[in-house]
C-alpha cells in the first residue's frame, strides 16, 4: 500500500491514485481539502509548479486527494484556459517527479498507453506514435531526433519529456466535469482562483458598453480569433482605450497566446495583428456591438454573462 501511495503521490491521474481514492471512507466535502486544492491551482497557473519529494504517508495522501478537489474546482471555474493550465502544471509536477524517480518510465509509459521500449539508457517508439503524442513540442521536433530500423531514439530526458505531454492529455480527460455534476460546495472556491496574475490591459477599466471586451480578453477562445482581432479587438483598443498601435498590437499579441493554449492551429500572426491595428487607427474603426457579437460568438462563446 505504501509503494501505492508513493506512486499515487507523484502521479495523481494514474491508476494507482484512482484506486486509493476509491478505497477511502466518504467524509463529505472537507474544506482542508479544497484549500489545498486552490494552493495547487494557483501553482499550476502562476507556473511555478513543485514536486516535493516525501515519505510521509499523510502528506502524500492529502496530495492525492487535493488533486480530485482540483479537478472540481477548475471546472467550476467554467473557464477553458484555467483547466488547460491546470493540466499543463500538473503535468509539468509530475515530470519534476518522473526526473527524480526515472525508474517509473517503463511503468507510467504502460498506463498512458505510450508505446515506449527501453534498451539501457535509450528509449525507442515508432514515429506515427511520436509524432502523435510530441505534437511538436520544444525538444520533441522530429527533425533533430536520431531514428533506428523506423524508430525514433530517445535519450531519458526526452523520454520523461514526451511523457510530459502524455500527461496533460490524461489529466485533461475528463475536463471540465460538466456543471451540474459539481458538488455545489465547491462554487464557493472559484473566487481563490488567481485565474491571471497579471491583467492584459493593466489600466482596464470593465466598465461602460464596452466592459464585454474587457472580459474578452481575459478569456481565451479557440475560434473566430481572425474577425476578433479585426471586427473587436484592434479597433477596441487603438479607438475606443486610445492606445498606440503598439501598445494595442502587444496586447493581442498577448491574448493570442493565451488563446492558443486551446487551440495551437491558427493563422493569425503577429504582422497581420499589427496591420489591423494600424488599419482600424486610419480608418478610425469602432467595435462590434455586443449583439453582433453574440452572433459572431455563436456556439463558441456565450457572451450573455459579459454584459
């Protein structure tokens, strides 16, 4: 059990930690639980996630619960880019553990279905699988890894890497727990979520007709990010917050980033964000209405609750 628990501790999503959670005596919503749970949260979206290495069993267990109330409570948030980051920081903690402990490769690498073959201190996986789970992360590019007799080579590092990205797809299964599946206790912690330490537009003011676009840009979408930029966005901050084209450029910039997070496939680049800017200034561009962009939102986002 206690092998179990080590397990679990280091990777919460795994089998292991399903088991030991089933295993426990319900005892309700416990607050002790949730408050850790809002400490990992936090950790994971201001990216500075930790694995501290233990062997003290109720620690460690504490652990594994707090990253079910985690999951809750990310949901509950209703908010796609608080739960990609959870995932990316839990995966991100689990890797620092997997460092520690790369004798867990072989093993972890079975329960996230990765076909990953060990021989010494190289690992070895065909390419349509690497490919698939790399997606082609920093360090992962399939260019500049070694292949032998069809197989690309990994060193340990590279491994615990590609395990990395394993991860996150494991822990965002599942995610977000629909809403009306919530414990309704766990409502009352969204408010703990730093959901971004550092606001896209510092001098905002969510007030006014426009306050709608203020909350936009605190929430990522992954869609209908060109006509964003050019119909709301450029002209929002260049003629309505009265920003230099620079400014307003680096702004949606920003923004863009974080959009990607849920989705990397876009064709919105840096240049053609400066350009609407610049277009929307000489033309004197004001923003869509919140009634034309709900339409545009349609089965994307529900703008009803911005205003």
């Amino acid at each position: 059990m206690e092998e179990k628990l080590g397990f679990a501790y280091k990777y919460p999503f795994s089998e292991e930690a399903k088991e030991i959670i089933k295993a426990l005596p319900s005892q309700g919503f416990e607050e002790k639980y949730a408050l850790s749970a809002l400490e990992r949260i936090n950790e994971d979206l201001g990216k500075k996630p930790e694995f501290v290495p233990t062997s003290y069993s109720p620690l460690m267990l504490s652990r594994v619960v707090s990253y079910v109330y985690a999951r809750l409570i990310v949901s509950a948030t209703q908010n796609n880019y608080v739960v990609k980051m959870f995932a990316k920081g839990e995966a991100e903690r689990s890797a620092k553990a997997l460092t520690l402990s790369p004798e867990d490769i072989p093993h972890l690498a079975k329960e996230l279905s990765v076909e990953l073959e060990a021989s010494g201190d190289s690992y070895f996986m065909g390419v349509f699988s690497f490919l698939k789970i790399a997606k082609g992360a920093e360090g992962l590019k399939l260019y500049s890894m070694p292949l032998k007799s069809g197989n690309v080579v990994l060193n340990k590092e590279q491994a615990i890497l590609l395990l990395k990205s394993a991860m996150e797809d494991a822990i965002l299964q599942g995610l977000p727990i629909p809403k009306d599946k919530l414990p309704q206790e766990v409502f009352g912690y969204v408010k703990g979520v730093a959901i971004s330490e550092k606001p896209l537009i510092t001098n905002a003011k969510a007030s006014g007709k426009y306050a709608w676009i203020e909350k936009l840009l605190q929430t990522p979408i992954p869609d209908v990010r060109h006509r964003s930029v050019n119909l709301i966005l450029a002209p929002y901050l260049v003629n309505v917050k009265g920003l230099s084209e620079e400014e307003a450029a680096n702004i949606i910039i920003g923004y863009i980033e974080k959009c990607k997070l849920l989705n990397p496939n876009t064709k919105v680049t840096d240049s053609y964000i400066r350009y609407q800017c610049k277009y929307a200034k000489e033309h004197g561009l004001r923003p869509l209405s919140l009634e034309r962009a709900k339409e545009l939102f349609k089965g994307i986002l529900d703008l009803s609750e911005f205003s």
